[in-house]
C-alpha cells in the first residue's frame, strides 16, 4: 500500500502537544505515513492577517487527510489584543479556521463519538430506585451538518432596507416591525435538502455498520417548521431504506432534559449545525468532557480530524505539559477508521480503554484537580506519561 | 386589598389534574382570589380550529394574570390523526397557543428557576476527586427572551425569489447559491436591541434582589455575531449599572458540557429564545426533570405561569391521577412573587422543600418508575396525595 501524507495542523497551545504526542502513538500502531505541518491559527491571524493560509488549504487540497490540534480564537493578554483591534482597523476580521475548513472542502459529515470507557471516574452517575448508584454506559453518536445552518455566515446587523421589505413581505409574522433597523440583528439558519439527506443517510449507514438499532433526529420542528421540518422530511424518506432501524424524533430540549435522565437510550443522532454543536458537548460532558471529546469532519474525497476542546491558553505556562491526550488520540483513531485501517484503529481504542480501566494512569482532569499545584502530590499523570501508557497498552 | 381574578387555562391532558390540585394549595396558604376558566389547547383546535379562541385572549387581556397547565400538540391516535389532517385539508395550520400567548401579549420576560430541593432522590450526583459521591446544591435560574430569536416566524421553504436575490447579495457567505430554491429552507434568527435590553435587566434586578454575584449570558457569538453579538454588547452596557454583581459570557455549547461537571457555579443565565429553551431543560434535568420545571412568562402589565412539560397524554388512561403537580405548585408560587404575595410565595415553597427533605410523600417520577403497575406496591404518591402533603406543611 502506498505510504500516506497527513497534513497536520498542531495551531495553537495545547493543540502542539497532543498532536505530537498522538503521532507517537500513530507510530507505535504501525501505522505508516508521512506527515506535512501546515500552520493555522492565532500566529498566523497576528503575523499575516489570516489564520487559514492559503499554503494551508493548498496542503489539504492536495493530500485530502488532515489533523487538527486546537486554536485560540482570542486575544489572551493585553498585547493581543492590542494587536487585535489593530488587525481590525485594517479591516481584517478575524474567523474561525476551522469553520472555514470546513466549509472549504465541504466537509459536511460531522461525527462526534460519545462512548464512556469503563473506570473513567469522570464518568456520569446516578441514582437507581433503591438508593444505590449506577453508571450508565453512554455510547451516542452525534452526526451534525457541517457546514450549513447558523454557520452559514447569513447576518446581519441593520439589514438592508430591500431585505427587511422582503422579510415584512414575506414573514409569517411581523411583530419586529416597528423596530428601527439599526436597532435590528438577523441570523439565518439556511438548510438545503441535499445537505439533510447527505447527513441522515451517512447517520443511518452508520447505525446500520455498528449494529445501532436506532437513528434519532434531534431538532425542533414545532418550531422550526422550515429546516426542521425539511430534516424530519428526508429522513423518513431515507429510513425506508433502513427498515431494520428505527427513526425516532426528540426535540433539542427535551433531549437535553433526558441528557441526565437515560442517556444509554440515546444511540446515533442526527442535527443540524448549531443543535449538533450542542448536544455533543452536553454529551461529552457525561463521558468525561474536554479531554474525551474527538470529532470527524468528513467531505466526499477529504477529512479532517479533531479534538473538540480548545487551546487552552493557561496550560502553556507548565513546563510539562498535563493535558489529557485522549480527545486528540481517539480523533486519530477515528481518522484510521476513515482510512480502512480498521484493526489498528481497534487497537488503539482498545489501549485507551485498558489504560483507563487499569486506574492508574489519570491525566489530572480525571483526578477534578483544578490547578497545577496538586498535579505531583496528587499523582496525575502528565500528557506524555499518559500517551506512554496508551502505547505500552497497544 | 381587592380580590385578584386569575384566568386559568388548563388544557390537555394532565393540566386539568395539576392546574386543580395547585388551586387547593393557594387556597390553603389563604390566597384570596376568583378562578375564571379559559379555553385553550387540542379540543379547540379539533373543534373550532383553533387552539387559543379570542374569548380566551379576552379574558387575559382583562384580568392579565393567567395560570396554564399544559397542552397536547400532536395527534396521539388515528381518530386524532384523521381529525387533523382534515383541518390542515381546510388551510387550518396548527400553532403553539403558549407560545401564540407569549407574543401576543409581549411576555418577553421568560424566568426558569431551576433549584435542587434536598432530598429529591432525582437530584444531580456526581464523583468526587477522593471516590466519595456528592450533590452539589444547584441554583441556576434562566432568564430567556421568550419572545423573538427563532420563535420569529420568519422562514421560508422555497424563499421567494427577490429575497434569495437579498440572501444572496448581502450574505458574508453564499455558498448556496447552486441550491434550487425549492430545496432551501431558511429560518431566521431576530434579535431587537430593545428585547436584548429587556432581558438583560430583569436577568440584572432578579441577581441583585436575590443575592446572586454573576450574570451569564450563554450565546454563541463566535458564531452568530450579529445576534448573540447583539445580546452581548447590550449585556455589557447594562452590567455596568451593576457593579457588584461579575457579568460572564458562556459559550452555550461550553454550557452544556459543563452541565454535568461544576452546575453550582452557574447563578443567573440569560439566553435567547431558543438556546433558553434548550439550557432551562438541561438545567431542570439536573433538579428533577420534568416534574420540577415551573416558568413564568412576563410583559410588562400580563403574566402566564406554567410547568414547563406537556400533557402527557398516556397518563390520562390511569383512574387517580399520578403526575407530580410541583412544577405546577412552583409556577403558581411563582405567580405569588409576581403579586408580591411573597410571605405566601416563601410558605409554599418552604412547604414543598419540607415535603420532599421527609422522603416519605414522592410521586412516581421521584421513584424512578415508568409504568403504572408498582406505583401502589412500591408507594409512589398520587398527585393528590403529594398536594396534600405539602398543605399538611405549610
Ligand atoms: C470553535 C467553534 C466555532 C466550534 C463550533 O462551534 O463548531 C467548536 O465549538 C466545535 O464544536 O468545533
Ligand atoms: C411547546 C414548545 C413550543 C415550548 C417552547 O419551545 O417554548 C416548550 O418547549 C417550552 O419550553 O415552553
């Protein structure tokens, strides 16, 4: 097989750090590839003006598999943003690069694996009939479009009179009406039928691969007749397809009310851009947060893989880094499951677990310390130490 | 003091069950008032094609105090099914009456508290660092615009075409510009600087009255710059009339993965119409769910209270009516504070905090139980037997 080139963005702060660190464990799978750095995020928007280079995109365009560590989207000290407002007098606003990527190279299939591993004592818990204490397995999978809805970049503040006409004309209701338009801001969430068919089918694929008996579509079509509803209609027409899973509707609120209610009844999930945004993290939050969240961007010919935390900024000060690397390791991971390298993926998700259920190797985000001053005392491992483990467990 | 009339609008389902139980509870704590009743909910819809009659409206905007039970809002069998597909043949479309009623009388003001009551075995549990198993007390109240945001009514499926042409002109972003239009649904996001404003306030004046130190606004202005750019800026002008109380800002996706990790730290939270919606559920989850969520609804002379869930149609088949009646109880106590009856207000709600610390009076949600059957084996209280326990306590 031919050696593959992955393109790899580490960004900002901790984003360095686990990436180096999960291409050791990369490496020890024997997985083989060359890889290319490409550079993103806050430097770039200081020294260029573009936290997305164009020699970036040229990077991913031509290799198609990219990792992406963490970037900061803000000014972390006066220098900043000093800088900052001087970028934007220039007229320059700042954007997300990863938003951008997204978008770019359409990688509309986002997937967000929310699986607790056994002895994680981040894990959630609660109470059971008796009095006693239970930890569900949690094991949901969000799939959100990616780049549509309110990402869409579809605002406005003091809109244009012919839009606001149009608006008036055209709105089911117009009790803004009376509104000054300076004193006016619009948002709009934007769904294309193809998009929403291309997110339910990949959702539905998926259950059916993973042996998922169910595909939930999470969104508020009481509401939100319009997306909504245009979601809610092409997934009935595509879960015939799929008569051997069930289609089910819960709307955004209620699923996060039952978020810490059942939430091992909940297998893959369907939303849109912004709903998906949240119910992953309202997810992740009950396997372990920050240091557990991995993600798959995934286009037609091109993917990016990522943690979903950011880059952490106050962890830069330590001269060793203590940050969990499990979020970046499992992205990874998932990045060999889009590559076909099926059994080494297995493997690595198969030393995480052993590593977590062993007890012993903590990052100090699941020993709940706060600081930095515990960290030794207290026996948390640091991120290489924990990355050492992973592998010893391959 | 003259005597208060207050409309009560039960509803489906078991709002009738909840909305009468409650009424005992504000006659016993010595509540002098008149009841008049109002129509609302599925019958009149099936009847009359139209879930809110003016008669209804009538009576509001008379006495301007309304009590709400719930209300069905979807077909729950074939008869129902048939019944509603015939209307909407008509041209009839179904909408929400309580969110009809929030806009209609500029209740813009929406307040969700959602506090742990010690003893309410649905309470939050998490881990602590030394293995132990705590609960942390949670006191988060939701300030939500209840009345703009998503909840505009401003969508298209298929928008006209001079509005794409607007779309398509002003937009940051277009990438939908191959998209046919039949294929295109939008739903827009409107924000008002005045509504912000409104919000924010109340969110202020509530933190101050009640002791709190921090007002969160949860939005997502890294992505909706306009709209929650709006809130935020608002926000900021606002606090600083406040200067004892920190004014915080809140990624609501963060929010929600924080959810299951530190919930004591949040106090007051203000967010848009939807994301309000979203995080008041997550929050109620955390306290008890479904049982425990009562609101209040607020303009500026005209207040509706509510329990946040539904009708819960499938209790409707049981003989004694099971359903916990204190996110009712709350909405009413609510509606107490509003008419500065707060000696009152605090008698039910000391009540209600007595009644579940006992742990001997708990409706068939506090013992985890799904189905009728074990309620009378296993002593799951009736909702009236809940209701008279805490008159016992008043
Ligand atoms: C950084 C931010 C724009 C991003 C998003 O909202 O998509 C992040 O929250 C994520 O989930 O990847
Ligand atoms: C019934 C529904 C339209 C309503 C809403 O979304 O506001 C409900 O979820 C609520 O929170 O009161």
């Amino acid at each position: 097989m031919q050696k593959r080139t992955i393109v790899t963005m580490p960004g900002d702060g901790i984003g360095k750090v686990v990436l180096s660190e999960t291409i050791r464990v990369l490496e020890a799978v024997g997985f083989e590839a060359d890889y290319v750095h490409a550079d993103i995020g806050w430097d770039f928007w200081c020294q260029e003006g573009n936290p997305l280079p164009q020699r970036t995109i040229d990077l991913i365009e031509k290799h198609r598999v990219g990792l992406f560590g963490a970037i900061t989207s803000k000014p972390n000290n006066e220098a900043q943003e000093e800088l900052a407002s001087h970028l934007q007098n220039q007229g320059l606003t700042y954007f997300s690069p990863i938003v951008k990527l997204r978008q770019h190279f359409d990688l509309d299939i986002c997937i967000r694996p929310c699986k607790s591993f056994t002895g994680n004592p981040l894990n959630f818990i609660r109470r059971t009939a008796d009095g006693g204490i239970e930890e569900p397995p949690v094991n949901a999978v969000v799939f959100r479009q990616n780049t549509e809805g309110l990402y869409a970049g579809v605002e406005w503040t003091n809109p244009p009179r012919e839009l606001r006409d149009e608006l008036e004309k055209h709105a089911r209701m117009a009790f803004f009406k009376e509104v000054p338009s300076e004193d006016l801001a619009l948002s709009t969430r934007v769904f294309s039928r193809e998009a929403c068919r291309r997110i339910v089918k990949q959702a539905f694929l998926y259950a059916k691969k993973h042996g998922h008996k169910s595909v939930t579509i999470c969104e508020k079509p009481n509401v939100l007749r319009e997306t909504s509803g245009m979601l809610e209609e092409e997934a009935a027409k595509i879960a015939k397809d799929f008569p051997e899973i069930a289609l089910y509707s819960n709307n955004i609120d209620a699923q996060m009310m039952w978020l810490t209610k059942n939430p091992e009844d909940t297998e893959v999930i369907v939303a849109g851009n912004m709903f998906g945004d949240i119910i992953s993290d309202g997810f992740a939050g009950l396997v372990g947060g920050l240091g557990f969240a991995c993600s798959a961007n995934i286009g037609d010919d091109c993917a990016v893989f990522e943690p979903t935390h950011g880059s952490a900024p106050k962890y830069e000060a330590y001269s060793t880094s203590i940050v969990n690397p499990i979020a970046m390791v499992m992205s990874a991971k998932m990045m060999l499951d889009y590559l076909d390298e099926l059994p080494k993926a297995q493997r690595i998700e198969n030393a995480i677990a052993k590593t977590i259920a062993a007890c012993e190797v903590q990052t100090y985000d699941m020993k709940k310390m706060r600081g930095r001053e515990d960290v030794v005392e207290k026996g948390a491992a640091s991120t290489k130490q924990m990355v050492d483990a992973i592998i010893a467990n391959l």
